[in-house]
C-alpha cells in the first residue's frame, strides 16, 4: 500500500491482540476516543509491513497509553508494539513499545499530544508521578472506610480518566473532589 488513495480501499482490521502478539508498520493517523471506562484515549491507524490491511489500534490500557505518551508518536512514524499479557497477580495490560521517527522528524523533541479530527495537536500534559501517587494514595485511604467499589464508581461518575492518564489541567478538581469526599460522614 504505497498510494494514500489505495487506503480508501483497504480493508480495516481492530487489533485485538493475544499475549506475544507483536504489530510493526506506519501510522498513518493518529485521532482519539472514549468509553465507558476512559475519558480520552488515543487511537492509531497503522498500515503493517505487509501492506495487507489498516490496523486500527485502541490504545486504552493504561500502560499502552502512558508509553504512548512518552515517546509521542506521528503521523508517518512506524510503531512496534508487543503485547505482554497481563502480568500474574496483576489487574493491568502490559506492553512494549518503540517509536521509530520518520526522516523528516528524527531530531524533533518529544511532547505529549493527541490528534482528533484533523484538528492540529492539541498538548495535553499529564500529571506528575508524585501528584498521581499521591491522589493513589488517597483514593485508597478513602476507600477503606467508603468502599473501593463506592469511591472507583464515583470517580468514573465524575469522568476522571485513569490516575495514570489524568490531564494535569484537571489535578485541582481532582484534589478538590477528594477534599469534599473526605469531609463526607461516614
């Protein structure tokens, strides 16, 4: 597939992958999304070295997104990703990945970004380690005497992203909600 008009015709494929899966090729579109489950995630149209179809990659789990967001991939960069699996005795999705940068970007420094509708990148920096260790931390103390189940409920109410994904734009309404949670009787 070498023509971008030959994409119009391309079949589409969702990767869903099992674990020892591995995907290589270009990105030729970076947009975002949501669920139930996630405010904004990013989502890769990849066409594999095989040139065989366009893989569309939803890029929801929390490690996934996060390393996507440290090494900032483009349009026309390549990406090799493998999936792990769930690691066992844990509850998340883990991954490798790489970015290779095309030519024309190779010296370009990294940013956090997304692209949604052919709009330009929008930067979106996400909060510190510490800021999110330290709302971890007090999620937890709160759900001892609330209930995980409550506070995990609430927060998805609230449309927080995952503590890993959170915008740092939103770490002062993030803080007060626990505020006024914590204040609650119980």
């Amino acid at each position: 597939m070498s023509d971008l008009e030959d994409l119009l015709d391309a079949e589409v494929e969702t990767w869903m992958p099992e674990p020892g899966d591995k995907l290589v090729g270009k990105i030729v579109q970076i947009t975002t999304g949501s669920n139930q489950f996630h405010d904004c995630y990013p989502i890769l149209k990849v066409i594999p070295k095989d040139g065989t179809a366009v893989v569309v990659v939803h890029a929801f789990a929390t490690v996934f997104a996060d390393e996507l967001a440290k090494l900032n991939p483009q349009e026309g960069d390549t990406l090799l990703v493998k999936y792990l699996g769930k690691p066992e005795g844990k509850n998340y999705a883990a991954f490798t990945v790489y970015v290779e940068r095309a030519p024309d970007r190779s010296g370009s420094l990294p940013s956090v970004s997304t692209r949604a509708r052919g709009e330009p990148a929008e930067r979106v920096v996400l909060v510190s380690d510490e800021q999110a260790g330290e709302i971890t931390g007090l999620l937890k103390q709160i759900g001892e005497w609330k209930g995980i189940d409550t506070v995990k409920q609430e927060w998805k109410d609230r449309g927080f992203p995952s503590v890993g994904n959170l915008p740092a734009a939103r770490y002062d309404e993030v803080m007060a909600w626990i505020n006024d949670v914590s204040a609650e009787p119980f």
